[in-house]
C-alpha cells in the first residue's frame, strides 16, 4: 500500500476519502482541500475530523459564547481566562487557583466505568497543564428514572469509576450533585471537575515558542483504546443505525497518571518547561496543532519516534488516539537532558519527538515521508463556525401555562406530614450517601467541607487558613420551562451555595449540556442559556473563566432537559470561619432569609407528588442575590451564625430535613402569620437561606438584616429529636433518617 504523503495527495487529486465516516460534512471536507490547495492526506484528514468536530471546535456554540468575552464584569481576581486549559484567579497572599468542569457524557453511557475515570483523569491534566497541583475534584452528574434497569447499569459503573480514579489519585471528591430524570436515560450526563493551586509565577500556558525546543511526549504509551472517543462519538446523536459513532472508550490507569502530575510538577518547579499541553480529545493532533498555533513559530513532528502499545497502529490512528495519561511539553536543547532524567525517576516514557520551527507550518512525518503539512491555525482555531437556526419551540408556551401552582395541595396537616416524607425519600431529595461515600472526601487532610455541604472547601495554606470553596449546580426542569432564567437559576443557586459556607464568590466555570445543534428548539434553548448566563455572570461579577459544551445529548428526536452546568469558585480568609450546614447546637433560632412566594414551577413538590412539569421557574433577583451573600459572608466571618443551609430543590422543608439530620438535633417550627404553611415549606423561590443563629447574636444579626434591607424572620429554634411545624405536624428524626437513608440503598444497594 502506497503512504499517502503530501506529495502522493497532491498528484492524486480524485482519491475517495471517508471524511463522511470520520464525521465531516461535505462542505467541510470541501474546505479542508480549499485550505490545503489539494486533497488532504489521511493523516491531514484525520487531524482536521478530530479537531473539527463539535467536541473540539464548538463550530454550533462559539457564535453564542463570544458574550462570556463580550460581557466581562469588572474582577482583578482573574488571571487567566477563557481560551486556556482552565481558567486561573487570584485568591490572594500569591496563591492562584485554576479550576474547569467537563463533560464524559456519551462514553459514560458506552463503558460507564472507563467513561467516567478518564473523564476524572482528563479534568485534573486540564489543571496540572496551567501548572498547579490538583487538590480536589467534583463530579455533577445525571441519570435516567432511578428505577430504570439501564440506570442500574450505567450509574454503578460511573460512580466506581469517579471513586476509583480518583481515590488512586489521591484527591479528595468534595462536591457535586445526583439527579435523575428520565430525559436523561440515554444520555446521562457525567461531567468531572477540578480544582488546582499554585503560585502566581507557576502560570503555565499551551504554547510552543522558540525556534530549536524540542517537543516531549511523556507519559503511557499510546495505543488504539479511545480513537475518536470524546472528539467524534461526542459530535453525533445516539442512533442504533450508526455503529461507527460508538467508538472504543479511553482506558485509564490513575497511578500512571498520579507519576504523570508528580513529574511534571518536578519539572515545572526547576523551570524545565516552556510550554505544555495535555492529550485529552483528539490525542496528539490537539496537542501539536494547539502548541504550534498559539506559540510563535512552527513545529516538526517524527511520529515514528511515538512510544506506541500497538505497532501496528496507523499513521492516522496515532494521530486521533485519545489513550489517557499524555502530556506534551516544550523544552528548551540544554534543559531536554534533565527533563528526561526526571521522567525516568518516576518511571514517566519520555521522548522527544520534533522541535519548534522558525516558520509557520505544522509538519509531520513518518518513515521519513511528510505526511502532514498544514497551518496549525486552521486545524485548531479556524474550523468551521455555524450559526445555526434557532426558534422558540411550539410548545413552550403551553409548557409554561400549565402552570404548577394550581396543582392539588394537602388539605391538612396530615396530608401535608406525608408529602413531606414522600418528597425527603424521592431518588432527588433522598440522601447520597451510598454514592458519596465510595469517594474519598479527606485525602490530603485540607478538606473542610465534603459532601452534603453546600459546597466543598478546601485549604490551601495551613500557615493562615486560606481556603476556597466550589459548588456545582444546574436545574434542567427550570431551564426547560424557561432556559434563559433557568441558566441563572443555576448561577444563582451555586453563587449561593459557596455564600452560604462563609467564602466570596469568585468566579465561573461552566457545562453546558444540550441536545442535537441541528434542532432549531434545541439551539434556541442554548443561546438562551448562555444569554442568561452571560447577563448573570455581568450582573454578579463573576466571570466566566472557561468550560466546556456538550451537545448531541439526545437519542433519535428526544433530547435531555436544557442542563447548564454551573460551578462557581470563592474565596475565604479562614477556613476555620466556614459556616457548615447542620444544626448542632439546640437554643438556636432559626431564621429564613429572603422572601417566600407562591413558586411551584419545576419544583420538586410537583415532581414526587405530581409527576408534573409545567408553568414558570422561581423569579431571579440577581441583586437579592449579592445582598444575601454579602449577609451569609459577614455573619460567617463574625461568628453571628453556626449553620446556614440554602433553598433550592425541596424548599424550607428540605433544608430543615437536612440541617436536622446532619446535625442530629430537631426544630420546633411556627408559620408566620399570613403564610401558608405548604407554600412555606415547599416554595422553591430564589434568594433565600435558613440560618441558626446564637441567642448571643439575634439583635446583632438581625439589625445587619435590618440596616441591608434584608428580610430575616425567626421561624423557629433548634431543639428536640423531632420536627414540629407547630398547628401542623411532627415527624421523629428517626422516621426522617429512614426516608431520607433507604432510597438510594434500596434502589442500587
């Protein structure tokens, strides 16, 4: 078989190529050949499937996320933005924090284990890639109808394959959530975060500058697992008629990479490296096309000199390989001896396989015969870009006049007792213990807060207590009845999350996980979403650092729910200040903050109770939102609270459900007067929080209220093993921890 070099391709013009199976459009295919002036060789052609792919070009998304760059509000924390591996804030004392979210998606439905741990392994090379140490990781994720028998398949294998990455790596697992929704069934939604530190001089950057560096290629050898794993099958609805967009899924091995993060930082700590990329989607030709564009020359690649597991991998397969655990860097000639010494020390393969170029091409050969020749811009920066239709759909104004708030409600207190324990016992309000206990919540010993916290927090600095929380959110019940508000219920909800532990909201990452772009319903929901994302972030004053799209998350015409994914990163003085969420100390006065209204729209109660969806999502109040935090920061700060606890899903009912049982202490509760006590208890309105605050701290804590203009009302008091809704029922812990324990055992146990 004659190699198909740059040569061969230009004197056999008319060659059939498979671009269609490798997932380009014709047009696309066409304008590979108008920007090369010729056909493409295979290996050209493979480079340009992968890195033109949806997964990898954002060619439906990146019209909609220019706002993330357009609408950026005024932070002096941000360090590095969007366009990087991850994005880098200041949190202060010289100390830098870089953190993303991703998405595993359709390989975790293919091979929920491997799906998931690459997905974990993935993430945290994102963040040794800007030079940090990973320090913890968080894992939002989605499931079809938790009594579905595909569930029982697909979430066991994903959460041994968080835990097990994970744990192996030896980063602690401190945040994230659970859902499930049958929209979900085909199509969970597994996305895998991390966070990293540094220090401000330790910034590394994906470039490859300075004519003579040679390019190393550390890490495990590469082999034919994962070949087009995330770039392709993530490109592409599920369909049963296309066994080609199911290919083979990454396979990790988390000690090979726990080597990988303690060499480089070796490296990257006796100033060895001048540039770095990991080898996530799309392998090598990410990694090359990437380094070359963004850096100031060219670069020539010898792919012979690829450490392989299989020799008889392809040309183009080694190009397109997404095997797990790789990284490339730049070094410079006098440094590439003892950057080599120190891969051997930890038992890294490490070789040099082409050197940066005084010229503005990516070359590449094999068996001494150029293969590729191409401007590295037009394969990692300039693929194609789409504005897609988009339109309100048909039915969403009958999806919004079917409105919740006129759904039947309990007619007494009795009623109300047992949708109370209905709701604690749902798969979604229902303790994830059995899940979250197969992570490891306090390796290191910097966890402050794990799982069930609001958020999780991590230290950073022993010597002062530096410290910084995240928290992950996305609701796509509310962003399916309205995604723009939706989008900023996520927003607010995580903004919320992170105020609520005592930290400053710093910044965001986000994932947004939609259905087919092709779908003109499905693409207005997504330019909804990041509309209202962008105007939020503006609003709040937390910027948009990076993150990534998931789209296709649909089987044949049925998409998922709209679901963007939002973490939000904050900062705090001194961990030992935090605010955790369980009422530990009886005397208390619980206080709800913020106003209850009539909010039923999505809600949780109409749910379990209703199986219904319909009408409008809580309003948002973003200015609400920053007065709360600023009060849930100050009263942490102050030592005028022992616990807050947010309200979303469930409502007052579940935060009290929750704060009681972690703390082990009840609460005695009275309705206000002119308050319904259903609306009370399960309302899901924004901008709210439960506080328990020290009989010492009422007058000082409630004249801060008073002076900020926030609502605070004393709704009760931490005592007793019960919970008494007074005039309306009591429940035992007891009963409660039963409900609230047995479902996810039950179900999955």
């Amino acid at each position: 078989m004659t190699l198909d070099t740059v040569k061969h391709a230009a004197e056999t013009p008319d060659t059939d190529q498979p671009w269609a199976e490798l997932g380009l459009k014709q047009d696309e295919y066409e304008r590979v050949r108008e920007i090369l002036g010729r056909r493409p060789t295979g290996a050209e052609l493979a480079m340009y499937s992968v890195m033109w792919s949806e997964h990898c070009s954002y060619k439906s998304s990146k019209v909609h996320l220019r706002q993330f760059g357009q609408k950026v509000p005024e932070n002096d924390a941000m360090l590095v933005g969007i366009g990087e591996n991850a994005g880098v804030v200041d949190v202060g004392q010289g100390f830098a924090v870089t953190f993303k979210v991703e998405s595993h998606n359709h390989p975790s439905y293919v091979e929920p284990y491997q799906g998931a741990a690459t997905g974990v392994g993935g993430i945290v090379r994102d963040i040794i890639a800007m030079g940090a140490r990973p320090v913890a990781v968080v894992d939002p994720l989605r499931f079809g109808a938790a009594d579905h028998p595909d569930t029982k398949r697909v979430l066991p294998g994903v959460v041994a394959g968080i835990g097990g990455y994970g744990n192996c790596l030896g980063l602690p697992n401190i945040g994230g959530e659970v859902v499930f929704d049958a929209c979900y069934q085909g199509n969970p939604l597994v996305n895998a975060g991390a966070i990293g530190v540094m220090r401000h001089e330790d910034i590394h950057l994906a470039k490859a500058s300075g004519a003579g560096n040679k390019v190393i290629l550390y890490g495990a050898r590469t082999g034919g697992d994962g070949i087009g794993g995330a770039s392709i099958l993530a490109s592409e609805t599920f369909d049963e008629a296309k066994p080609s967009k199911r290919p083979a899924v990454q396979v990790g091995d988390p000690f090979q990479e726990k080597l990988l993060i303690e060499c480089t930082l070796e490296a990257f700590a006796e100033k060895l490296v001048v540039g770095i990329q990991d080898l996530g989607a799309a392998g090598l030709s990410c990694a090359t096309s990437e380094l070359a564009s963004n850096g100031s020359g060219g670069m020539r690649v010898e792919l012979d000199d690829v450490p392989l597991r299989d020799s008889t991998l392809s040309p183009e397969e080694i190009l397109m390989s997404e095997s797990q655990e790789r990284m490339c860097a730049v070094v410079e000639p006098d440094k590439v001896e003892r950057f080599l010494a120190i891969c051997e020390k930890w038992d890294v393969t490490a070789t040099v396989i082409g050197e940066v170029t005084d010229g503005d091409r990516l070359e590449i050969y094999w068996h001494g015969e150029k293969i590729v020749d191409v401007d590295p811009k037009t394969v990692a920066h300039e693929g194609p870009v789409y504005e897609r239709p988009y339109a309100r759909p048909a039915w969403q104004d009958a999806l919004q006049a079917d409105d919740a708030n006129k759904l039947a409600r309990p007619a007494n207190g009795a009623e109300l007792r047992e949708q109370v324990l209905k709701l604690v016992a749902s798969p979604n309000q229902a303790s994830k213990s059995w899940i979250t206990s197969q992570y490891d919540h306090f390796v290191q010993g910097n966890t402050v807060l794990a799982q069930p916290e609001d958020a999780g927090m991590i230290r950073i600095d022993a010597a002062s207590g530096l410290g910084v929380a995240i928290a992950t959110d996305g609701n796509g019940r509310y962003a399916k009845l309205d995604p723009y508000h939706g989008a900023q219920l996520a927003l607010a909800e995580s903004y919320r999350n992170v105020a609520a532990t005592g930290a400053k909201p710093l910044a965001v990452s986000d994932c947004l996980n939609f259905g087919s772009p092709e779908d003109p319903a499905v693409m207005w929901q997504f330019a909804e979403a990041v509309r209202g994302l962008a105007d939020g972030c503006l609003e709040l004053g937390t910027p948009v650092t990076g993150g990534n799209v998931s789209l296709y998350n649909q089987t044949g015409e049925a998409a998922i729910h709209p679901t963007p994914v939002v973490a939000v990163l904050g900062v705090i003085d001194d961990v030992r200040r935090r605010t955790p969420v369980a009422f530990a100390d009886e005397g208390h006065l619980i206080y709800l903050l913020g106003d209850t209204k009539e909010e039923l729209g999505g809600s949780a109660w109409s749910q379990v109770v209703h199986d219904h969806l319909g009408g409008l999502p809580p309003k948002v109040d973003l200015g609400r939102e920053k007065l709360l935090a600023e009060i849930l920061i100050s009263a942490s700060r102050d030592g005028m609270i022992d616990a807050a606890h947010d309200l979303s899903d469930g409502g007052l009912v579940q935060a009290l459900v929750e704060s009681c049982l972690k703390g082990g202490k009840g609460a005695r509760i009275v309705v206000p007067d002119g308050l319904d006590p259903f609306v009370l208890l399960f309302s899901e309105s924004a901008g709210r929080a439960v506080v328990a605050v020290p009989r010492s701290e009422e007058l000082r804590f409630s004249d801060m209220c008073g002076a900020r203009g926030l609502p605070a009302t004393r709704i009760g008091v931490v005592d007793g093993d019960v919970l008494d809704v007074q005039g309306q029922f009591t429940i035992p812990l007891s009963d409660l921890r039963e409900a609230h324990e047995a479902a996810i055992p039950a179900l999955f146990g």
